[in-house]
C-alpha cells in the first residue's frame, strides 16, 4: 500500500518484480529511471554485496523505503552513503499499531533506531504487569493508530492476545509484540522481540545485547542469540554466528564476548552456521535456530 499505490494515483508507472535478483533490479532501476523503491533490508543487504552494483545508474532515485524486519544500523548507513536519494523506515505491523518513521538521511545519529511515532500514532512502554516504565527503560511496545485492524476474523481470544485495554478510557491498543527504549527526543530503539527475550536465572536478557557484542569480533558477518531450556537457570543463551572465514576459533570468540557481558548474560554455548534461515522476505527464523541449539545440547 505505501510504495503501490501512491505512484499509480499520481500517474505514475509501478514495476513488480515476480521475484528479487540483483542483476535484474538494477537493470530495471536503470532503464526505467526508477524514482521510488520499496525494499526489506535482506533485499539491501544483496545489493551492497553485489560485485557489479557500482556499474549501474541509480541517480534518478529520489526516495528509498524499507519495512517488515530489522533494518541494521550499519547496513542503513552503507544504503545512504552508496544509493542516490533519502531513506525512510517504516516500523509497524500488518495488525495496525504504531507507525514509526525514520528518516535516515536526516537524522544520521539515529540510525540504531526505528524513528518517532508518525502523525496520528501513540506509543506507550509498558512493564509485564502492563505499568508504564521510566523514560529509556526497555519494556514492552504497545501502539495505536488509525490503521489500526477491528480484531482477528472468528477469533476473539487471539483477539483479546493482541489488543491492550486502557484502563483509564476502555481504548484498545495493539501490543507490537516488541521490546524497546524511548530515548528523551523520542526515537524508539528497538531491544528485541518480547517472545524472544531470554529469563536466566530470574535475570531478562536481551539477545540484541549480546548480538551486539557478538559481532563486534572480527570475522563475524551475522549473529543471533536465542534461549533454550536450562535445569540450573530456566533458560540460556546460545549463539550462533556466520563467519568470514572458517579458521576463527568459535571457542575464543564465545570467551572474548563472555569476558565483556555481564555474569548473567553469558553465552552458555556458541555455534557456526554457513547462513542464517531467513523467510522470503527475510525475517530471521530464530524458531529453527532455537530447535538447532536444543538438538546441539543434547
């Protein structure tokens, strides 16, 4: 709806591609002067990556969106220094909620974020028991806006899941399903996804912390954390990681993390993966990468 329909209301022309190639889209982003593209981040990531990327003619490019999965500081920073025109990232959900919009081309220092609520959106950061929390804590996303959905069609529990009420006015609000920070100008930094945080011994751990970290090593071109089951802890975190090369010694990068995380947010495994699984459109299965560590323990 944001990068169709818009162009076609005014007058303009919109190219589908029945599915992504690089060669191909930059061939068509060339020939047809293409102004405006929409494109999820594992989409922008190829394009970086492609050896022949620079030979194309990209300078009619005035716009560039991105949406549906996690939009890399560094990758957002690569798009604006290598592709003509601004970038925007969308952060919302197919349900409604809050729209956030970043602009990265104008706000260069807020690349780790995914932008202010847009016009018309609410945002609310709230604890488990569903309290608000002091300004920069992480906690729950709660949103709403006029894109909003009534509920799911013939399901009024999963409904009831989804939605938060407000106990002031009876106003229903849409849990994003996300954890994240408010910082004092308002951008909404993300921590991670709520189903996903790992509880360690009564401890919350959040993976993107120590992805961070991860990838901070040298050699390490992806990492994700996830938690499995632990009789002494409840859970632990267990990381995977996709190298550069192979002869990187997995156990002296887990040490050389571990020695800068907290003691209880240590990886209580780490492994090497040749690419992490990825939906079509990109959206890091982190259930299969759970499935492969409780397997890995066994």
């Amino acid at each position: 709806m944001v990068a169709f329909l818009p162009p076609l209301l005014a007058g303009g022309t919109v190219r589908i591609m029945g599915k992504f190639d690089c060669e191909r889209w930059l061939t068509h982003a060339q020939s047809d002067r293409t102004n405006v593209t929409m494109l999820v981040p594992v989409q922008y990531q190829r394009l970086m990556d492609f050896a022949q990327f620079d030979d194309f003619d990209l300078t009619s490019l005035a716009l560039k969106y991105c949406t549906s999965a996690p939009f890399s500081a560094e990758l957002k920073r690569e798009v604006l220094s290598r592709m003509p025109g601004g970038l925007i990232e969308i952060y919302s959900m197919t349900e409604g909620g809050v729209v956030c919009l970043l602009a990265c081309h104008e706000f260069p220092d807020k690349l780790h974020t995914v932008g202010r609520p847009a016009p018309g959106s609410e945002l609310k950061v709230l604890d488990d028991e569903d309290q608000p929390v002091p300004a920069g804590t992480p906690g729950n996303l709660i949103g709403r806006s006029h894109t909003m959905m009534a509920g799911y069609k013939n399901q009024p529990g999963k409904t009831a899941e989804a939605q938060w009420t407000d106990p002031a006015d009876g106003e229903a609000w849409m849990r994003m399903g996300d954890i994240g920070r408010v910082d004092e100008e308002g951008f909404v930094e993300l921590v991670g996804r709520a189903k996903d945080m790992i509880i360690s011994g009564g401890f919350n751990i959040y993976p993107s912390d120590l992805e961070a970290e991860l990838e901070k090593e040298a050699d390490v071109v992806e990492a994700a954390v996830v938690g499995i089951a632990s009789k002494q802890w409840g859970e632990t975190p267990v990381g995977f990681v996709v190298l550069d090369r192979t002869t990187r010694d997995v156990a002296e990068i887990c040490g050389a993390v571990n020695a800068r995380l907290g003691k209880t947010q240590r990886l209580s495994g780490l492994h090497v993966i040749a690419k992490m699984p990825r939906s079509h459109i990109g959206k890091l299965l982190k259930t299969e990468l759970r499935e492969q560590a409780e397997a890995l323990a066994k």
